[in-house]
C-alpha cells in the first residue's frame, strides 16, 4: 500500500479549505506530510466540493507553482488533483508523477498529449460526470454495475488512444461523487476486491473525512478520525493498493498494525 497525502491549496475544500492557501504554509504542509510518511503528496489548488467556488486554470497554477517549483527534481513524487485540462498540461512539463482526474480524463483531445507522458493516471468515477461533486441520488445497489461500465468505456478510449494501460489506476469515487445516498459508498467499498478482478489494474481509494462517514458517527470533518481510519483499514483489507488521506501518520500506524496482524503465528504459537 501506498500513501497520498492530502494537500488543499485552496479556500472552499470542505475539510481544510483556506489553511494552506499562502505559499509558506503549503510548503510547510507538503514537508510534514512527507516527515509523517506519505509516500506521495496529492496537491489539489481547486475544491470539488458540493457549492465550491470555479477556479480559473491560470489561479489554480499560480496556487500549485510553489509547491512544485520547491521540489525541483523530487517531482515525481508528486500528484495533481485537477480536472482542467490547462492544468494537467501544465503539471506534464513539471514532470509531476501522477495526475488525478475527479472526471476520469474526460478530454480525448489530450489523449496525445497523455500517451507521449510517462506519469501515472488516476481514472475517477463520479456519478456527476463533469464538474465538481453535487447532491445526485443513485441507488446503492446500482452503483457497482454503475462503475464498472464508466470504467469499461473510459479505460477502452485511454488505451486505445496508446495510453499503456500499466500507467492506469482506478478510482471508484467515493462520498458525494457516488451519490447523495451513503449506503453507495459502503456499498463500493465491499466491492474492491471485485473492481480489482475485474479489470486487472491497481485501485485508489479516497474515504478520508468524507461525508457518508461523518453521517455515520455524527462528526464534523476535524473530529472524524478514527471513523476515515476503519474505512481505510477495510479498503487495504480488501485489497485497495493506493489510500488517499488526510491523516498520513495515523494510515501509517494502523497499517502497522494491520499488515502485523495479518502474519503468521510463529510455530511456538500453535
């Protein structure tokens, strides 16, 4: 398993949003996060949230320079949470390792351009199809049939356009962007272990502090801890192989505990 940590550079991010706005603060993040063990660090300069504000292309770059300009060659570590094609033509000359699509890469005239680039392709789903995440009721037990179609027609078109099919990793979506129904994403969640067979290709998983989850214990975003923690552990669990966080320390830790767990008890043990 590998971490994404979770950095909004922004001002309407529903868990965070105008905390890491100001360059020094961003940086001061992206450092801690990496101290605390992301493995990657997921930079997002506009808000997908339900009623978030539009961010111009030219405003979301100017927000991601900083960071990224700070890494000089350690770029490849690196994520780009967008889905303004601008963007993501401005994060392949920065030589970023990943870039993350809310809308799954939906421009076919910029398949060139992501078949001539080596870094890694995080496909999303999302019931909305374009935009950001809004209220949009599908029932739970349609969404994994749901998925699974985006996923066949979506993968079919990158491959087909020379994008190599190794350099993608799925994201089913979870909270809002499968629905204003919370039963979808649990319903989701038991279902990565089928996503995985079904397509061959590593899945990504994103539950941190997410709505469905809150609704459950009746927290505010800062106080759900411990419940993003239970999901994330059922997602590795089940097979997820990217967790996408808030909280990269405690991931972490209880993947620690989790992976010691799973071992085989010593033969003095039986």
């Amino acid at each position: 398993m590998q971490s994404f940590g979770i950095l909004n550079i922004t001002e309407d991010s529903f868990s965070d949003g105008g905390r890491y706005l100001e360059p020094v603060a961003a940086l001061a993040r992206a450092h801690a996060l990496f101290a605390a063990g992301a493995d990657v660090l997921d930079l997002g300069a506009a808000s997908s949230a339900p009623m978030a504000q539009p961010v111009a292309p030219a405003l979301e770059i100017s927000r991601l320079k900083a960071v990224i300009d700070a890494f000089g060659t350690q770029t490849y570590r690196l994520s780009i949470d967008s889905f303004a094609t601008e963007v993501q033509r401005w994060a392949l000359t920065r030589k970023v390792g990943y870039l993350n699509d809310i809308q799954g890469f939906a421009d076919p005239s910029f398949y060139p351009e992501l078949a001539g680039s080596q870094c890694r392709l995080i496909v999303m789903h999302s019931v909305q199809g374009e935009g950001p995440a809004r209220p949009m009721f599908v029932p739970a037990a349609e969404i994994y049939d749901r998925v699974c179609r985006f996923f066949e027609r979506r993968l079919s078109r990158l491959i087909a356009a020379g994008i190599n099919a190794e350099r993608l990793i799925l994201d089913p979506g979870m909270g809002m962007f499968l629905g204003s129904d919370p039963e979808a994403s649990f319903t989701m969640l038991r279902h990565i272990g089928a996503l995985k067979a079904a397509f061959g290709r590593p899945v990504l998983i994103s539950v941190s502090r997410k709505s469905f989850l809150r609704r459950l214990v009746h927290a505010r975003p800062e106080d759900a801890g411990a419940a993003s923690l239970a999901a994330e552990l059922f997602a590795l669990g089940s097979g997820a192989d990217f967790l996408r966080t808030h909280d990269v320390a405690a991931l972490r830790d209880g993947a620690k505990v989790f992976a010691r767990l799973r071992d085989p008890l010593p033969e003095s043990a039986i």
